[in-house]
C-alpha cells in the first residue's frame, strides 16, 4: 500500500460551489442626444478615446463615453455586457446536467445532488443491476480452477441496496448519495473506499487511489478532471462509472470485477466558433491488469469523441485521438466490449460573402444576408426619415456581432450610434442622413474565423 499522507486528502462537497463576486453594472447603450430613451441618455464623443481603455479594442467604441466601467482582464473570458446586466459567457443555458460532479450547464453548481438523487431509491439501483452482466456462480474466472471470490458474487454487493445501514470504518472513505467528493491531493491511500448510488468522487490532476477495497455500485460515478488516474486494490468492483476525460489510466488489482462501464476519452467537440470548442480531446490510454481472479463483462473504452460543428467561418473541429487498451487478465472475457477509435471531424461553417472590397447600398424594402468571416463588412444607406438599423445573427456566448453607424457614405464622419450587447439582434434608432454601418466581430477568445452569417437591413 501507499503511505497515507498526514492530511485527509479528500473533502466531502455539499451544495453548489458558487463564489459571488460582486462588480459594477457594465453599460452599453448606444450613445446619442436624439436617438435613445431619456433614460440611457449619454453624452455623444467629443474626444478621441485610446482604444486601450475600452472594454471593446476592436474599434473605438461608443460605449466608452458612456461612463461604464473596464472590464477587468481576469474577468474578461468570463463576463459580458448585454445593457445593464452582466451575462456569463461560458454558461451553456439548456445543457442539461448529469450525475457526475462536473459543471455541464456552467452555472457554477457541479454538485448535481438533484439530478444524482433519482439515481438513490432500490428501484433505480435494481434497474441499473439489471442491464449489467453479473457472475453466474458457473463462471471461471480463476485459472485452473483456483478458488473464486468475485465469480461467486451473483448479485450485487447488498451495501449498494442500502449504503446508510453500513456505518464507515475508521480507515475508510464512503460517498454517499448525491455527495461529491474531492480527492484534492495527488493520493488517496485507505484501506475501503465504496461509491453508492449518486454518489461521485471527483478526482484532481493526476491521482492515485490506493486501497484493500474498491466498490463503485450501479450509479456511482468516479470522475476524473483529465489528470492521469491510477489504482491499486486488492479488489476492485466496478458496477458503475469512471471517466478519466481523457486521462490515461492504470489499474492494477488482485481480483477484478468490471460490469460497469470505463472510458478515457476526453472532452467532446462541441458545436461553436473556435478550437477550444469545437475540436475534441484525445482520449487517454488504458493499462488494466487484474493478477488472481478477473471478470471482466462490461464496457472498456478508449475511444475518442467527434469534433463540433463549426458555427462561423472555416473547417469544423478535430476529432479526438483515440488511445490504446493494454489489458491483462487470468481469463478473459466474460463478453467485456472493448472500444478505440479515433473521433470524426465536425461540419464546417459558412464562406466569406461576396462583400469583400465593397460597401453594398441597403434599403428598407430589401435586408442583405451576408457571413462575416473577417473583422467587419460596411453598407451605406440613406435615411429620408428617422429609422431602426438591424442586424441579426445566431448568438454564441462569447462571440457575436456588433453593429456602428457613423456619419457618411465612406464612413469617415462621427460615430452616430452603436448596438454592443451580446443577443442575437443588435438595433439602433437614426434620424435622417446619410450613414455607413458597420457590422463588426467581437470575439472574447481572440479566434480569427469571425462570428459567421448574419442579416443586416433597415425598418
């Protein structure tokens, strides 16, 4: 066994893990002493502004007269402006969460009690035992006849029916139902760690759990952050979930049940405008290795997920790597499914339009579509009445389009107004004259395949 450190390294997490931070209202109206409510009234430009100091450095934006505060730098992947309020850029609205300690909605709380309580009741359990492939009691799973353990076990462990009747040893670690809990340190050594129904442990950076007994039930979940991940037991039985997220994994066990499922691949290419999205991450390599008594009847992956779809302009992202299965066993297989495979690329997005180089006229009667592949496309229009300048677009959290309206057909004049929120629908209301807009990609994360298709006109 591995010396125990002289701390606890793990902590049982209750609730959601939210930290508050409290900053000032960022406001981004459109600026104008004609064209704005009362209300968001502020004063037009009077003076250049270095670029430097606004909270958008694409162009000069007319936000900046209007008092609202910076954006701090380390809150600048994070926050953004939509008129008055601040709006988390990297939360997923309608990502639904699932049992397995990570933050998939991104609205801070990766405790997922709720949603990992349905997994808890006798009747969940028995439902999940039922799809797994248990001994039979006929079974070999020693060689040569050896006496069995694990092939004897026909059902699963009663402690999993109801973890509350079994109260903890001195020198040992149970996660109950709809608890997560962080092994914070680099090792987890005890001599009995069991996982109940909707109970996760989360594991940190590269881990290794060290223990006589290893028993994760149907719907218990052992999820890794991508940290490699290695364990030791003198049995290991695994009716439920680990997930490394793509890092490799080593296991080494006396006696070794595997009916649940085990994968090591990363993160999923999600549907959106830059890598960090859209291309997957390679899965981690497996090394299992089970030395007196092994059955082995569940799921064993290293496969790879697909790349995302891509949202704006250019190809769309990789697919992960899929890494390699190196498994030794006394006897094999039990009908084990043994998974590798390299992900697929995702669909890429939209072209450039044919507006590069020039400045199409836009009426009322006839909005333009275009895509927006670089920093900005121009169109002239000219008002004979006051008038609502639009453009829209498919948002994505961190990335969408702005629109400018400055004086002039060549655009050379004062900027007149500005729509810098972050909905799909940027607006502003013009008096009469002769304008150039400018419909322009903001991106947080610096990606240069712009913010894609979009639909500009007049109302």
């Amino acid at each position: 066994m591995i010396p125990a450190p002289s701390l606890a390294p793990w902590r049982i997490v209750a609730g959601a893990m939210t930290s508050t931070v409290a900053l000032g209202a960022l406001s981004l109206t459109a600026c104008g002493e004609t064209v704005t409510p009362a209300a968001e009234t502020c004063a037009p430009l009077e003076a250049a502004v270095v670029v430097g100091d606004c909270p958008r450095t694409r162009l000069l934006d007319a936000a900046c007269a209007c008092g609202e505060e910076r954006f701090e730098p380390a809150m600048g992947e994070a926050w953004a402006c939509a008129g008055n309020t601040l709006v988390n850029k990297v939360a997923l609205p309608g990502v639904a969460e699932i049992c397995n300690g990570l933050d998939e909605d991104g609205d801070g709380d990766a405790s997922d009690s709720a949603v990992c309580a349905t997994r808890c009741s006798p009747e969940a359990v028995n439902a999940a035992a039922a799809s797994l492939r248990l001994p039979t009691g006929q079974d070999q799973t020693t060689v040569d006849g050896a006496p069995q353990v694990i092939g004897l076990l026909t059902n699963v462990p009663a402690w999993c029916m109801d973890p509350q009747s079994t109260p903890a040893p001195t020198d040992g670690v149970r996660v109950q139902c709809g608890e997560v809990v962080d092994v914070e340190g680099a090792q987890l050594s005890t001599e009995s760690l069991r996982v109940a129904p909707g109970g996760v442990l989360r594991l940190s950076s590269d881990v290794t759990l060290d223990a006589g007994e290893i028993l994760v039930c149907p719907g218990g979940v052992v999820q890794g952050t991508g940290g490699s991940v290695s364990m030791q037991a003198n049995t290991w039985l695994h009716y439920g979930e680990l997930h490394t997220r793509g890092g490799a994994l080593s296991v080494r066990a006396d006696r070794l049940l595997l009916a649940g499922e085990v994968t090591t691949g990363g993160r999923a290419g999600a549907p959106g405008k830059g890598a960090e999205e859209i291309d997957a991450e390679p899965a981690g390599d497996a090394y299992v290795e089970a030395v007196t008594e092994s059955f082995l009847s569940g799921v064993l992956s290293t496969s790879a997920g697909d790349g995302g779809a891509q949202l704006a302009c250019g190809p769309g992202g990789a697919g992960g790597a899929a890494g390699g299965i190196h498994l030794v066993v006394p006897v094999c297989c039990h009908d084990v499914a043994l998974a590798s495979g390299g992900g697929s690329g995702g669909t890429g997005g939209v072209g450039e339009d044919g507006n590069e180089g020039r400045v199409p006229e836009l009426s009322r009667e006839t909005p333009l579509s275009g895509s927006l592949c670089d920093a900005s496309d121009s169109f002239r229009v000219n008002l004979d009445c006051e008038a609502w300048v639009w453009v829209e677009f498919e948002p994505v959290p961190g990335r969408d389009i702005d629109l400018l309206v400055t004086e002039g057909d060549a655009g050379q004049g004062s900027l007149v107004a500005a729509s810098l929120g972050v909905t799909g629908r940027e607006e502003v209301l013009v008096p009469p004259g002769d304008y150039t807009l400018t419909v322009r990609s903001f991106d947080a994360h610096g990606s240069s395949r712009g913010a894609g298709a979009y639909t500009v006109g007049v109302d």
